[in-house]
C-alpha cells in the first residue's frame, strides 16, 4: 500500500481515511487516478477538489455503514463506489452484528481492489459478465452455513472471519502461521484470475501442471484425502499445508503470497523503510537460485526486510511477523504467478 499526504497540509494520511487529523479536511479516494485527496464542498452535496483539479464529486452511498472513502464523480448514474458496487450479497441494516462486520470486509475488499489495480490486473463486473464477472457476497453465517469461497467468479465470505476471536480460534485449530479477511480475498481473487492468467494460454498451463500438478484431477477426491490424512512434509514444496489439498488450492495459495509480497515491499517502499546488513547478504543467501528467475530479486529484497522485521518483532517480545521460509520450488511457483499476471497487465 502506498502512503498519502493530505493535499491541503501535507500531513501523512492513511488509505482508510475519511478525515485528515492534521488540518481537517475532508478526503477520498479517487479509483482512476488511484489517489487519496481532500476535498472542500461544493454547497450543493458535492466536493470539489482542494488541489484546484477539475471535477466534481460525491460521496459513496456507503460511506457510513461501510465506511467507505470512494468517491464517484458526481454525475455517476451509480450510487455506490466501483468497490461496493462489486457487492451483490450483504447483511441486512438491522443485523447490527453482521453490519460491523461487513463494513470491516469492505475495508479489506478495498485494499485488494487498489493492490490488483496497481499491479494492472483487470476485474469484469458481474454485469458486464452474468457467467463468470467478479462479485463478492459477504454474508452472516449466524443461523445458518456459510462457506468462504469462489465460483464462477462469485467470492463468499463468511462475515465471523472478521471477528478477531474467531478466526483467532480457527487459526489455532487449523494451525495456520496467519489468518486474515485480507487473505482470504487474495486466495479466493486467486482463483478467479486462473482461467485469465493460466488456462487460457497453453504454453503457461503446461508449465502450471509441471510445478503444481495437474488441476484435472477430482478436486472431491483431493479434498476428501486431504482432511482425512493432511500432508506433514509440506514446506519444501508448498508455501502452506492448504496448498497440497489440490493444484486449484495451491496456485491460489501462491498467488494471494505473491500479492503478500508486492504489497509489503510497495509498503516499506513507500515509508522509505529500507535494510542494509547483515539483512541483505542473509536474503540474498535465503533466495541462492539453482535456476535464475524473474521474481528472484524480489524475493531477495522481500527475505532481507522480513528478517528485520522479524528481528524487531521479537526485541518486543512478539512472534516472527513472517513466519515462512520459501522453499526454491515455492519460489518458482510464485515466479510463474509474476510472469503470468505481468503478461497480462502488459496487453492492457
């Protein structure tokens, strides 16, 4: 995520943002030009914007009950942003529980919307596409079952992930280093862009089945043996034990990594959080590629800030921030996620 300054003051201001604390003023999000401004009103509802530009613009309808900082230009036929737009299924206003809930969703929806955009991926509404467009259906799983995952373009999320004891519980059970409702967008994301970044292009889905496995096999079948005799040897092939259930499951596991990765490096990148030694001869000697490979430098420079930071996190007597070591067959699988989506950004 990259960091903003308030275009009225200069003060460092923050993604989610709706007010600046500094001066006051009022910002929002811009999803075109992917800038977080301030605005002065215009008298009439509407907001102008205060470095002079043109343009006139309002609010997202959901401004209150998501929380949510888009802003449209004032003559969108649309009443919700190009994020909350995306959401076909939400609770009811009077499920004031599940409502928090959402509103906690919708802010990590907005982060992977700005982070897919960023890396020039492109995402095709459920209108535009009835079959398989993207929309996501945040939905209560209080009296009723709800399974977080993806179909057809349709991305569920089970709300109680958002609730912090919860998936807490739910990590500790499944053993699982990390646990958030970011990540689950990235992995369920992840499955969507398979058709567009690996089916459709033969020569990457032949070297997709070389490093994953072949998707063709009975995903019911994986399933079933996977939760009935889960793999123990897993870190030396895959970047996580959900990853072996199916080719499906690790390619999405690996993507939603790659975008772990590119967001924490545009992060550090954009607060001037840099590392010297010995953090950058111990990453570089982590990632000592027996092929070289496109991401390699990547992964160095990723290895080198997350030794720091985890160095820093237990001189406060906190756990490893990244706890993960990326096996040379991790990384030439999350080589295969960069080329594949950087292939496609590119012919936009």
């Amino acid at each position: 995520m990259e960091a903003f300054r308030c275009s009225t003051c200069g003060q460092l201001v923050f993604f989610d943002n709706s007010v600046c604390l500094q001066c006051g003023s009022a910002l929002g999000y811009l999803p075109a030009e992917r800038s977080l401004l301030a605005f002065a009103p215009d008298g009439d509802g509407s907001w102008e914007r205060v470095d002079g530009a043109p343009g006139r613009y309002r609010n997202c309808a959901n401004l209150q009950i998501a929380r949510c900082n888009w802003m449209l230009d004032v003559d969108d036929a649309e009443a919700l942003c190009a994020s909350c737009v995306l959401t076909s299924v939400r609770p009811s206003d009077d499920e004031h529980e599940a409502i928090a809930a959402f509103a906690a969703a919708e802010a990590a929806k907005r982060r992977l919307l700005f982070q897919v955009a960023d890396l020039g991926l492109p995402i095709v509404d459920r209108r535009d596409d009835p079959d398989a467009g993207l929309t996501f259906e945040f939905l209560s799983s209080r009296g009723r079952s709800v399974t977080t995952g993806h179909e057809s373009g349709v991305i569920t999320l089970d709300l109680s992930e958002s609730d912090d004891a919860h998936r807490e519980f739910v990590r500790q059970q499944l053993g699982e280093p990390y646990r958030t409702v970011l990540g689950h967008l990235r992995h369920e994301i992840g499955h969507y862009y398979w058709p567009m970044l690996v089916e459709r292009h033969a020569d990457l889905l032949t070297e997709f089945r070389d490093l994953f496995g072949d998707e063709r096999v009975s995903y019911e079948d994986a399933m079933s043996d996977h939760y009935a005799s889960p793999a123990n040897d897993w870190e030396t092939t895959h970047v996580s034990q959900y990853a072996t259930m199916h080719p499906w499951e690790d390619w999405a596991e690996t993507f939603a990594h790659y975008l772990h990765i590119h967001g924490g490096l545009q992060t550090a990148a954009s607060f001037g959080l840099t590392v010297g030694e010995p953090s950058l001869t111990a990453g570089a000697a982590a990632w000592s590629a027996p092929v070289p490979v496109e991401i390699g430098p990547t992964v160095a420079e990723w290895l080198a800030l997350t030794f720091a930071l985890n160095g820093m996190s237990r001189s406060i007597g906190e756990g490893d921030l990244y706890p993960f070591v990326l096996s040379p067959t991790v990384v030439r699988k999350l080589d295969l996620v960069h080329r594949a989506a950087t292939a496609v950004a590119s012919t936009r």
